[in-house]
C-alpha cells in the first residue's frame, strides 16, 4: 500500500509541471483517490462504534415509564336504607 502511495507520489511529482501541483498536493490526492485508505478508514469507524456500544453496556441505565387515566365523574347513585335496623339482641326479645 505505501509503494503504490509512492509510486503515484512519484508520477505527480514527475507531472506536476503539467498539472500545477506541488508534492503535498500530489499525496494529499493519491490518500483521498486510494480506495483502500477509505476502506481502511471506515472500518476504524465501525470498530470505533462497537467499543462505544461495549463501553455503554457498562454504565447504569434508567427505564421510565408512566401511565395517565382520566375517569369521568359518575352521576351520584342514592341508595335509600331503612331507618331502624333490628339487632340480634332485639330479635331474640320478641320470640
């Protein structure tokens, strides 16, 4: 991979009086056209994420939840009682 960043180097550097560039310009070029340095860069972006995401499984998490119920007001129901209620005691007197 460095004999062919070389090799283009040198080709630039040979043509840079046709194409204008200095050498820096020239490699600068030959890294950002290089297929396998963008190959080799994204993967190091993946990796990157991964140690992220093995990092996070370490830390505390927090899980919320919630939850909301409206009940109407029920109309009022009257229940009418008797008024006297007999106990046992009372009972037992009027056998």
């Amino acid at each position: 991979m460095v004999q062919i960043a070389a090799i283009v180097g040198l080709v630039f550097v040979l043509c840079s009086n046709l194409f204008g560039m200095t050498l820096a310009e020239a490699l600068d070029k030959a890294i950002q056209s290089n297929r396998a340095i963008a190959v080799a860069e994204s993967r190091i972006n993946e990796n990157d994420g991964r140690i992220d995401a093995a990092r996070s499984a370490f830390l505390p998490t927090i899980d919320l939840s919630g939850t909301y119920t409206y009940v109407s007001r029920l109309s009022e129901i009257e229940i009418k009682l008797p008024l006297a209620v007999p106990y046992a005691r009372d009972l037992n007197r009027n056998t």
